[in-house]
C-alpha cells in the first residue's frame, strides 16, 4: 500500500517543476493578471500533482499489485522450472525477490498445500480485514 499523502503528492509536484529550471515562460503577475494569464509554474504544479495522485491510486490498486506480483515471480518461477525441488525456488526467492528463508519456504508450502483459489479466497478476506504484513 503507498504511504504517500496529499502533502507529499503536492510537495513531490512542486520540487518536480521547480527541478524543471526557466523552461516556464517569464510571467509577471502585474502584467499577466489583467490579461487573465495565469502563472505557468501554478499550472504545472496542478497538473503534475493531478497525474501523481493518478499514479498513487492506480498502484494502490490491487489489480495493479497483482499483476506486478505476478510478473516478477513468473519470471523467477521460470528460470526453476528445470526443478522440481521447491528448495530451488525458495532459494531463488531469497535471492531475486528478497524472501526471508523462513518467508519464503512458508509461501511455496502454502501455494502447494492449498492453491491458488483457496489462496485468493485468503487474500480477499485479508484485504477486507485489512491485514497488512510483512
């Protein structure tokens, strides 16, 4: 879950065109306010945090998580099939996806013990309950 709050979103927006430099056109609010212009930086900055805020709730999605999830362990899943050893694929957890030894030969038990829709069905309820661990 993104631990970004609306300040950060607004704060990472500004440092974002701050870091931009003079790329925004010279405006001067004496000259610029009575022909109804509005300030470029003001502008960028809106738009930025817009798309961030964007970005924040799309990755919190669990959809998105999901499939990011899934991406990174058919990869290392893949490069174990020449084994059926689960030793080899709680090894190569620990190694490319940063699993505690423990962690990681609990998951693979529970992944054959129990499968995918028994662990869907778990998820579910975890989200529900809000349940959040490492």
């Amino acid at each position: 879950m993104n631990t970004l709050l609306p300040r950060d979103v607004h704060q990472a927006a500004v440092d974002c065109v701050e870091s931009m430099g003079d790329i925004l056109w010279d405006y001067r609010p004496e000259r610029d306010i009575p022909l109804d212009f509005h300030n470029p930086f003001d502008i960028a900055v809106e738009n930025i945090e817009k798309t961030l805020q964007k970005v924040v709730a799309e990755s919190d999605s669990a959809e998105s998580i999901l499939s990011a999830l899934r991406t990174k362990y058919t990869a290392i899943v893949a490069k174990t099939r020449t084994s059926s050893a689960d030793a080899e694929l709680v090894t190569s957890l620990i190694e490319k996806a940063d699993w505690t030894e423990h962690n990681a030969g609990q998951i693979v038990r529970l992944a054959r013990r129990h499968g995918a829709t028994t662990l869907r069905k778990a998820l579910a309820i975890a989200e529900v309950l809000g349940i959040e661990t490492d």
